[in-house]
C-alpha cells in the first residue's frame, strides 16, 4: 500500500538505474532520467529497480522537479506539465483517483485534455485515452 504522498528529496540522489531518484513511497522510487533531449520522470517500483512502470517526459530537470513537487500520485492520474507519455500502455490510474476528478479526465498522448479543445502540441494528435 503507498504513503498518502511521496517523500520529496530536497536535492536529486544519484542512483543505480542510469538517473537520479527524486522522492520515494512504500512502493515505488520515482527516478528522473536525463536523456538527450529531454528528462524523464519515472516510476520504478522497490520490487524491480530493474524496469519502470510509468513515465513522463518533461522539457528539462527543472520542470520535472516542480510537477514532482506538487503530484500526489496516490490521488492524481499523472503529473502535470509533462509533454509526452512514453510507455505503450494505457495512461496511469491513482488509488483513489475519485477523490480529484479534475486532475483525472482523459488526457492525450501529449498531455493535454481534449475537453479543453484541441492539443496544443500536435492539433492533429487525435489519439486520447481510453
């Protein structure tokens, strides 16, 4: 069972998996993994360092920190402010979600909310969760 919200690091701790770990909860470490372009934030769960269940890639490390900061995974889908969802699977659902709708409606690939009109990424994403 997770915390109610992750222990948030002051400062990024180098790690083993190729990144550095931002915060922790009783199941997952979430990792911010620079990559060439971009950074990516990812949940890697304590039972297998070695993979990582969910991901989302921000624009730089600062970005990343500051949705890290303000997410509680255990309510909210996703964090916010992210561009782009790397995994091919089916957008991540919180414990209990219910508790804030707003922040769970159906988001594109992009990260944005169809409801608000169109992606401001790709107009033409056309591709929303289910």
């Amino acid at each position: 069972m997770t915390t109610i919200a992750p222990l948030v690091y002051d400062e990024l701790v180098r790690n083993d998996r190729e990144g550095f770990t931002i915060a922790e909860d009783d199941e997952y470490f979430y990792d911010a993994l620079p990559y060439a372009f971009n950074w990516r934030l990812v949940m890697t769960p304590k039972a297998d360092p070695r993979v990582w269940d969910y991901g989302w890639c921000y624009d730089g490390s600062a970005s990343l920190i500051l949705a890290m900061r303000v997410w509680n995974p255990e309510t909210q889908n996703e964090p916010l402010g992210w561009k782009k969802r790397p995994t091919g699977r089916t957008a991540r659902i919180a414990p209990r979600a219910g508790t804030e709708p707003k922040y769970n409606r159906p988001r594109c690939v992009h990260g944005h909310y169809p409801a608000d009109g169109p992606c401001s990424t790709d107009p033409y994403c056309g591709i929303h969760d289910r």
